[in-house]
C-alpha cells in the first residue's frame, strides 16, 4: 500500500497545480507572464523532486 502515502504527500502539490492553472487561465494579460512563471517553477520543483525519488529506488 505504497499509493496512499505518496498520495498524501503529492495531494496538496496537485492541488495547488490546478489552482494555479486555473489562476493562469484566468489572468489578466500583465499578470499572465507572472502566474505562468510561477506556476513552471513549481512544476519544474515536482519533476525534479520525482526525478531524484525515482533514481534513489
């Protein structure tokens, strides 16, 4: 039963990848640039850290 703790340490980052593309989605054209550059960061954080974790085992 390895899926249920790593869905509840992935839960609150998928969460908050929605969020942010939905915030994308909706932004203004100023802000737009900004969520976007955030909402990479974040994702290229997620891949990263799945990348160590998937080399370690």
């Amino acid at each position: 039963m390895l899926i249920r703790p790593l869905l509840k340490q992935e839960l609150p980052w998928l969460i908050s990848e929605i969020v942010l593309l939905i915030v994308l989605l909706n932004a203004n054209p100023p802000e737009l640039w900004f969520w976007f550059v955030v909402f990479l960061v974040i994702f290229g954080y997620r891949i990263e850290r799945w990348w160590s974790a998937r080399a370690d085992t």
